[in-house]
C-alpha cells in the first residue's frame, strides 16, 4: 500500500516488472535496464571476462543429430502453402543436416555451465545467460540476420548451437529470454548440472527476408567435474514429445512494419551429444614426458574413468520444474494434462482453469492461445498468470491446464465425437472445465491489457483494494464470478 501511494499505479506496475524477487527492492542488477536505456551504455559484465583455456587440456568430441521439420505439421500445408513465396521458406526446406556433425571442443569451456558460489544446493536455479527484456526494454527486432558476436558465458552455447545452424540467436527477440541451470546432482568431484536454453535462428540471408526459427527450448544436462578439466557427460535437445514444437515467423519486406507471417510446426529431432567422456588432448608418462596417443600396435589408447558416486541427487523431473519456474514464473501452479485436470478435479471438487493454445503456453515463442477464442498466450503468461493475486486464486480454488489445439483435435477423434471438439466435456465432469460454466471475449481481454488502470469500467477493479494492473483485474474477476457461478453444481 505504501509503494502505490508513493508511486501509483503505472508506477507500481513499473517497478514490480523490474523486481524479479518481489522484495521492493531495486538491487543494481535489477535496475541496469534502466541505466542502460538511460545512459545507452551496458557495463561488461563480470562473467565477460573471459579466460583462454588451456589448449593441452582435455577435449570432448560431440556430435550433432537433426531431423529437418515436418513440412506437413505446419497449418499453412493444408492449403498447398498458398499465396506464400518458395523465396521465403527457401531457408528452411534447405536446412536438411546439421551444419556441423561433429565438433571438438576443449573440457574447460564448459566452465560456463559451472554454478556459482552462492548456488550450491540442489534445485536452486542460476541465470548463465541472464534475461535482458522486461515491460521497460520492450522487445528485440525482427528484422535482423546476423547474431551480434557473443560474449562470455554466451561463447560456448553460440558455438555449440552453431552446430546446428551458422546462425543461432542465443537471446530470444521475446521473453522469457536467456539460459538458466540448477545443480541436480553432486559427488565428491563432479556435478551433473541441468540446464534450459531459450535461442532461436535466422535460416535467411539477404537478398530475402528474415524467417526466424524458434524451438521451443534446448534443455538438457552435462556431468562435469566441479574444477571443469573433465566433461563425463552432455547432452542437449529440443524436446518432441508434444505435436507441435517450434515456431516460425518470416517478414515480407525490409521493416519492423512489414507484413509478418507465424506457423507452427513439429521437428522430429535436435540434439547434440558427447561421443564419450573428455580426453586429455597431451599423454604424460610417469615421468612427465610426452607419449604417443597410440599403442605400439597403432590403436588408440583406452583410457578408464572412476566411477562417480552420488551423494546429493534429485530426480530429471523435479530439476527441469526447478528450471521451468525459473524461467515462467507463472508454473508456481501446477498445469496438469487435460484428462488428468477433470480426473484431479473430481477428487478435489475444484473447477478446472483450462486454456487452449496453437502453441505451447511454456515455450518462450510468441503464439496464440484462447479462453477458448484466439488470444495472446504471450500476454497471459507475462502480465495475469505471473501476478500473486491469480497464482494465489489458482493455486485455492482451481485445477490448472493448457492444451494445444492439435492435441485436442486427436482426443475428440479417439473419443468418437466428430462433431465436439471437447468431447471429454461430455462426461460428469462438466462442469469442472471452467469456460463451460463462465467465459471471456478473449479480444476483450486483449484490448483491457492494452488500456490504462484509469480508463477501464471501475466496477473490474472494485473486488480489490490491493494494486492490479487492467488484465490482471479482468482475469481475476473473470475467475471470482466463474466460482460464483458454479456454487450450485459444486455443493450438489
């Protein structure tokens, strides 16, 4: 109360998009976006500083494997692509192999990936490569075709992504932006280090037109040991397990103005793995000299590795969470799959927060979602679905899902309703999906996050007396007259 007198509400709403930590506190991290738009200079940072490693240490050798996009899985192929030029997916039907197969790199340049003193317990996240974008530093160009040259931390993942593609972003023009790892493992010697990565590539070149190809995350783990002179373990991939996983986006002409078009799409396979453990590139005998890396009859000698014993461990699944709330502040609440929601519903007597998407709500690229019309997945997961207020009634009263449209697509063939596309709804549990027993204009919603606090129906914000901002009011009463409105069923 005491910062919304003192600053107001588009004040308020500033300064809470630059608290990361909600402590009503700027530290200068913090407030560096604001020095730097101010100043136009961005300070080096500490962990630019970077060391040459030593070039006798060991190397990994890593190999990349890819699978190009299924063509088929984008929504412009149910109509032959048409109206859109062969110059503008040039770019991407050309991406047929991984631009490098095989790469070897020194040990210690995986340094980057080493935690920092201050987070050495199990499950707690570090930024490696920290965001930049927040609502004062808006978003990054579109209209661009070359990385700015890496620095730091960002050299060992550009060059392990250039593997790829030669040209991978590794800032994402869209939040959540950056590389995040947690410590999932520990022993004596070594960590095993989970890790999120948010980049995206620009498969064109002048004289065409930007197409932008955006993963929906690079995720991952390296087993390493703590003073990062031997690699045991890495591997890095784009997860497939769901139908549709990568955004694309491509400009018809030379401005940030220009016509864009968006497609979603499904890659099969994107991954980079180490052959085998890191090597030492120069063999000492036990008189320090120099030694042949071949045996006398010419093969190349085998060397034996200790076993790592564990003494600290959490489970792949609890580490990828750790980083996924990192990353999305708004996974502070549970979004079950779709059946599984109605299933934990029933048994809890809670309704189900359900939204429908054309892409995932928890990749970082910029798609579509519903409530359950077309909206923008991108502005609920950065304004309503991180606010205290929602997590808060979220987390009380309701079941939390998304699903993708495709999916649900499937789920209505394979329950034999052609002609519903929910047809799960038409079990007990309807009226534990929440647009069935309330609703919103998505577009209504869209247009109330874009006006001032001051310019709305007052009537949206007379349930608080606490600060909201335009969409989080909505989406909060939007929520408060769905429970309202389901007393009747949930008490029977």
């Amino acid at each position: 109360e005491l910062a919304l007198k003192s600053l107001g509400n588009e004040g308020l709403f500033l300064f809470s998009s630059l608290d990361t930590n909600n402590d009503l506190y700027l530290s200068p991290e913090e407030f560096k976006p604001i020095a730097e738009k101010l100043t136009g200079v961005a300070p080096i940072s500490e962990f630019e500083e970077e060391e040459t490693p030593d070039p006798s240490g060991e190397t990994l050798s890593v190999v990349a494997k890819f699978q190009p996009l299924v063509m088929e899985t984008m929504t412009k192929s149910k109509d032959g692509f048409l109206g859109i030029s062969h110059v503008a997916l040039s770019g991407l039907r050309n991406w047929t192999a991984p631009a490098a197969p095989m790469s070897v790199m020194l040990a210690r340049q995986f340094k980057a990936f080493l935690p920092p003193k201050n987070k050495l317990d199990l499950g707690d996240p570090w930024w490696i490569i920290p965001s930049e974008l927040n609502i004062f530093t808006g978003y990054l160009s579109n209209n661009r075709f070359y990385p700015p040259p890496p620095k730091g931390k960002e050299v060992i993942i550009h060059r392990l992504l250039s593997m790829f593609h030669p040209r991978p972003f590794v800032k994402t023009r869209f939040a959540p932006q950056g590389a995040v790892a947690c410590i999932q493992a520990v022993s004596t010697f070594y960590y095993t280090i989970a890790f999120r990565i948010h980049a995206e590539f620009q498969l064109n070149e002048p004289p065409d037109f930007p197409f932008w190809f955006s993963p929906g995350q690079f995720t991952g783990h390296i087993i390493l040991s703590k003073d990062s002179s031997h690699v045991r373990e890495f591997k890095l991939f784009v997860p497939n397990n769901r139908s549709l996983n990568v955004d694309m986006e491509w400009l018809y002409g030379a401005s940030e103005s220009s016509n864009m078009e968006v497609d979603i799409g499904y890659l099969p396979q994107m991954e980079l793995e180490s052959t085998g453990p890191s090597i030492p590139s120069v063999i000492y005998d036990e008189n320090g000299n120099v030694i042949d890396s071949r045996d006398p009859s010419g093969e190349p000698i085998q060397f034996v590795f200790e076993d790592i014993t564990w003494q600290q461990e959490i489970p792949w699944e609890e580490a990828a969470q750790k980083l996924e709330v990192a990353m999305y502040p708004f996974k502070k609440v549970s979004y079950l799959p779709f059946t599984q929601a109605f299933e934990r519903a029933k048994a809890e007597k809670k309704l189900v927060h359900s939204i429908l998407l054309w892409g995932a709500l928890d990749d970082h690229k910029p798609l579509s979602a519903s409530l359950p019309v077309s909206g923008s997945g991108r502005t609920l997961r950065e304004t309503v679905l991180e606010s205290s207020p929602i997590l808060a009634l979220l987390n009380e009263s309701f079941i939390s899902s998304w699903s993708l449209v495709k999916e649900l697509e499937e789920l209505q063939v394979s329950c034999g309703h052609q002609e519903e596309l929910f047809c799960p709804l038409k079990s007990p549990l309807l009226i534990c999906f929440l647009s069935q027993v309330h609703h919103i204009n998505a577009n209504y919603f869209l247009d109330i996050t874009s006006m001032k606090p001051e310019d709305v129906e007052s009537s949206i914000f007379s349930f608080s007396t606490n600060f909201e901002d335009p969409s989080t009011a909505t989406y909060l009463q939007f929520l408060k007259e769905g429970l309202q409105k389901a007393k009747p069923y949930l008490q029977t």
